[in-house]
C-alpha cells in the first residue's frame, strides 16, 4: 500500500514539474521573441519585458536543477567508480558521494530558507514594474528543498540496495 502512494506522490511530482518546466520555457522564449519583434521590427521596445524575465528564469534554473537531481542526470565526476571492480566497494562509494550531496543540499536549504525569510520582511520591489522579488527568490528555498528531497531518496536507494549486496551477496 504505502509503495503505490509514494509511487503516485512521486509520480506526480515528477509530472507537475516537468510540466512547470514547459511552461517555463514556453514563457521564457515568448518574452523573448515578442521584446525582438518589438524592439527590431517595430522599433518600440517594452520596457521592463527583461525584467519580467528575471522571474521565469530564476524558476527554470532551480526547477531544472532539481529536475536533474530526481533524475540523477545532474553532472557527476565518477572517477573513483572507475577503478573500483567490487559491488560492495562500489556501493560505499556511491553511498558515501550521496550522503554528502544531501548534506551539502540540507545545508543549502538551510541558507535558502534564512534567504526565504529576509525576502519576505524585505519585502523587495523590482526596479520597473514594482513585482515584489519575493516571487523569484522563493525559488531558491523550493529547488534547494526538492534538491535535498532527491537526494535523500537517492542515499535511501543506494542504502538498500547496499544491504540487498550484503544480504544475497550480489545487485539483482
């Protein structure tokens, strides 16, 4: 039972940022090529369409890092796994790597979450459109808490799978 909820949890989580992330880019590239139409073929530029960006942007880069966090796609330096030979040696090796990427990803939201917290009393206006900055800076506190949400899951796989190893002697 509780493996089909989680399954589902994830599986939707999965599906809605994937979908925010179209979204995202969908808005990203319209904003872009309306400022160009504008700007060069009417030569009446709107003024704050870039800083309008800012926002669109800032979620797309923490989105799609936690994106590849939950994917495990995220760029990894996976030298000392090339000269180990042994599952068991193997699996400590990428156990040890994901416990300290959730330490680190812990540590940021931590940070992300004071940041969260400042933005808020701030309360921060843009430059043009007076859109209040919280709106953007949200999305470092939400892609570092999905970071550190994947990472934890990825350190719980790795475990299990760790003790699988031990229990029936190889990965099935």
């Amino acid at each position: 039972m509780y493996k089909g909820i989680g399954r589902s949890i994830w599986k939707g989580m999965s599906e809605t940022q994937k979908f925010l992330l179209i979204v995202l880019i969908l808005g990203i590239t319209s904003l872009v090529v309306i400022q160009v139409f504008l700007r060069y073929v009417l030569h009446h530029p709107l003024m704050g369409i870039e800083e309008m960006l800012i926002f669109p942007v800032i979620w797309l880069y923490f989105l799609g890092a936690a994106n590849a966090s939950q994917e495990r796609s995220q760029i990894q330096a996976q030298v000392i796994e090339q000269f180990l030979r042994q599952p068991k040696v193997i699996h400590v090796s990428k156990i040890t790597r994901a416990a300290i990427a959730l330490g680190i990803a812990t540590w940021l939201t931590y940070w992300a979450y004071d940041y969260l917290t400042y933005s808020i009393n701030a309360a921060k206006l843009s430059a043009t459109l007076y859109w209040p900055l919280v709106y953007a800076e949200c999305a470092v506190f939400f892609g570092f808490l999905l970071m550190t949400i994947y990472a934890f899951v990825e350190l719980a796989d790795y475990m299990i799978r760790f003790l699988h190893i031990l229990k029936n002697g190889k990965e099935t």
